[in-house]
C-alpha cells in the first residue's frame, strides 16, 4: 500500500501541496498575492471586516473611593493619579465636543437639503405655470383662428375640422422648448 492510502484508511485528510513562500517587496506586489490567494477557490467565502466601533469615553464611575482631598499632605503618587483623571476628563470633554459640533453640522445639512428641495419646487412650479399659460395661449389662438375662419367661409367644414385637429397633434409635439441654451 502508498502513504496516500494509508491516511486516507486513518480517517487523515491528504496533504495540501506546498506552496513556495513569496515574500511581497512592494504594497503592490502584496496586493497582488492576496488577489491571487482569493482567486484560487472563489467558491470561498472573502473575509470583509466590520467597521471599526466609534471610540466613546468610559462611563464615569457611579461611586468614587478615592477622593483626593485639598490637604497639604498629598503623597508623591497622587500626582499620576490626578494627571490620569485630568487627561481622562479632558478626552471626555473632547469627544462630547466633537459629538455636538458633528450633529450640528449633520442639522445645518439637513436644513441645507430642504432649502434645496423647497427652492426646486418653487422653480418647479414657475416654470409649471409658464407651460400652462403658454398652453391656454395657444388654444386661444386655435380657437380664434378657427371662429375666424368660420366666419370667413362655411362651405367646408368637415375636412377643416379634422385637419385642425391633425395640425394640434403636430403643434403639441413640437411645442417650443422651454430655455434655450446661451440665452439669459
């Protein structure tokens, strides 16, 4: 019998093949291997690492043992003791800091959207308008057009009426842009 055989019969799982070591001399290169590593079973899961956790202040505690009194007679290791307390407080006060001045700004761009919005609706609903009166225009005209024509002549009556209704379709879909490009 092989070796093969034999730790197969032992319940063993056959080795891997060796894979010679490559040491990456550039970050790119290092890139490249990882690449490569991923590539070699795509069937496999890629590892994505979660986003790393905000960095918040410890809680300050509920009972203090310690107080440090204003006594003349403070020990030579108090001074580390309160320099840790200071530097811990002044951390604290930096982070809640940074926390209003980001929900600040995070209300200042929220407002800044609907101004936004409100100003586009307001453009929105000019420019609506402007259609529209351009439109009860247009039918005015047709409408008068037509009232002078009837008058003008009653004789055919039928072919104009349909031709008119031709001629409206052929004006709604070439209706007049609404800007025009390098115009103020």
């Amino acid at each position: 019998m092989s070796a093969d055989q034999k730790n197969v019969r032992a319940g063993k799982a056959p080795k891997k093949e060796s894979q010679p070591l490559i040491i990456a001399k550039t970050p790119a290169e290092e890139q490249r291997l990882k690449l490569e590593r991923l590539m070699r079973n795509p069937d496999k899961a890629a590892p994505i690492p979660e986003k790393p956790k905000e960095w918040n202040p410890r809680a300050p505690p509920e009972f203090v043992r310690d107080v440090m009194g204003s006594s003349a007679g403070a020990g030579s290791g108090e001074f580390h003791v309160y320099r840790h307390l200071r530097r811990r407080e002044y951390q604290r006060q930096d982070f809640l800091e940074r926390l209003s001045d980001k929900q600040k700004m995070d209300e200042d761009y929220m407002d800044k959207l609907k101004e936004n919005q409100k100003a586009a609706d307001e453009r929105t609903a000019k420019r609506r308008k402007k259609r529209e009166k351009l439109k009860q225009k247009k039918l005015m005209a047709k409408k008068s057009k037509l009232e002078s024509q009837k008058e003008g002549g009653e004789v055919s009556e039928e072919p104009s009426s349909s031709s008119s209704s031709e001629e409206e379709e052929r004006e709604d879909d070439a209706e007049a842009p609404s800007f025009i490009m390098g115009r103020r």
